[in-house]
C-alpha cells in the first residue's frame, strides 16, 4: 500500500478509524471523512501527518459530489459510515426507518456514484453490509432490509463497474464506540449474552473488522464477496 491513497468515509471512529491505522501503518496516505468535526480533530491527531480530514454528510449528494471533487484521484474507497437504529415493527416510526436507509443506503450508493470515476482501475469499493441482512432478529426489519440492499448493490455495481473491485464486509456484533450510549452494565451484558452464543465465544472488535477490509483490498482477485466477519453469528 505504499503511496497509496485511501478514502474512508467513516474514517474518524470505530472500524473505520481503525482501518486508517492500519493502512497507514502499511504505508498509505489516508483521507478521513465524517460528520463530525470534533471526532475529525482528535482522529487526525492521532492518525498523523498522513492523514487529511474532512467534514461529510454522506445523505447530502451534493456535498459526497463536491468532496470527490476536492479529494481527485485515488486508489481505495472504504465506506463504514452509517447509523443503525432498531426497534419494534409496528413500533418504529416511520421516519426513522426512512433516516436509516437515507444513512445506510443512500450514503454509500453517492459515495460510490461519485467516488467511483475519481479510483484509479486497478482500485476497490468496500461497503458495510452487516450480519442482520443475513440473520432475522426481532427489531432489525429496517436495519436487516437496508444491509440486504447494500450487499445487493456492491454486487451489482462488481459487475457494472469492473475492473473496479467492489466488495461488502458484513460484521457481527462488534464491541464499538457506537454503542457508548448504552449503560455501561447493559452493554457488557449484551455483550456476554451474544459471545455465549458465538462458535468463538467474544464478540467483535474493530481490528478484526479492519483486517478483513485490508484482505479484500489486497486480493486483487476478489469481488462481489461478502466477507462475513462475524465470529460464526450467522451459523447460531
């Protein structure tokens, strides 16, 4: 990865900002995007001169349009960005499960609209899918139907924009900043219900999600996959 550039939208928290260690580790420039210009601030500072930020909201189109056009040509696109939310069927309103698809699904399909002519041909497009598109549960209808849409589109777009490797990861439940909002007591709980259950007895962290998004951006003889990085969640 030396030279090379990576765009992670996403970049400032999480797996994403994981990610960036690690090809940064490997030799990469990185560009960071995210909402937020305070979570910008302290992952640029942690991640170093190598990395460039900027502040994006990925349900604007305009706004992915222009940051593309200011980011110009580069190698890789990571796309780990997204809000997830759940709840009853019949209790979840509406407009949350439509602020879910604008985030999870209309996110990345900009992003990799206008990402896609600034990849040089030999890059990728790494979505985020997630392991409720292929495992029901109670209170993830929204959640489950977007992760089946976004899985369907990096299949379709491996095809449509070839030789543009593009691929989906699909984490299990990982121990990530997104669920800081739980109490401290319910999270852990959660957390030690769902590793009982799992063939490897702990749930995810950021880093294993980060070396699956490394493989599928390494192999240049993949695309279209779906990488389950799960723990066997989908085998439960």
């Amino acid at each position: 990865m030396k030279n090379q550039k990576i765009v992670i939208i996403g970049g400032s928290s999480g797996i994403g900002l994981e990610t960036a260690k690690q090809v940064i580790s490997l030799g990469a420039e990185v560009v960071i995007a995210s909402r937020s210009e305070d979570k910008l601030h302290k992952a640029k500072e942690m991640l170093g001169p190598r990395a460039a930020a900027y502040v994006l909201d990925t349900t604007d189109e305009q706004q992915v349009k222009s940051f593309f056009e200011q980011v110009g040509k580069y190698d890789h696109l990571v796309i780990s960005a997204a809000e997830t939310s759940g709840g009853s069927f019949l209790q979840l309103e509406t407009v949350q499960a439509r602020k879910l698809f604008e985030s999870k699904f209309w996110g990345p399909y900009y992003a990799a609209k206008y990402g896609a002519p600034k990849l040089s041909a030999q890059g990728s497009i790494t979505l985020f899918s997630g392991v409720v598109a292929y495992k029901p549960m109670i209170g993830s209808s929204a959640l489950g139907a977007v992760n089946a849409a976004v899985s369907n589109l990096g299949q379709t777009l491996a095809l449509e924009l070839a030789p543009i490797r593009v691929n989906i990861v699909s984490p299990g439940i990982i121990d990530t900043p997104s669920r800081s909002k739980m109490p401290e007591n319910t999270r852990n709980q959660f957390y030690a219900t769902v590793a009982d259950k799992l063939p490897v007895k702990r749930v995810g962290h950021p880093e294993d999600v980060a070396q699956g998004v490394l493989y599928l951006i390494h192999n240049h003889f993949v695309t279209g996959t779906v990488l389950h990085v799960d723990g066997g969640h989908t085998l439960t």
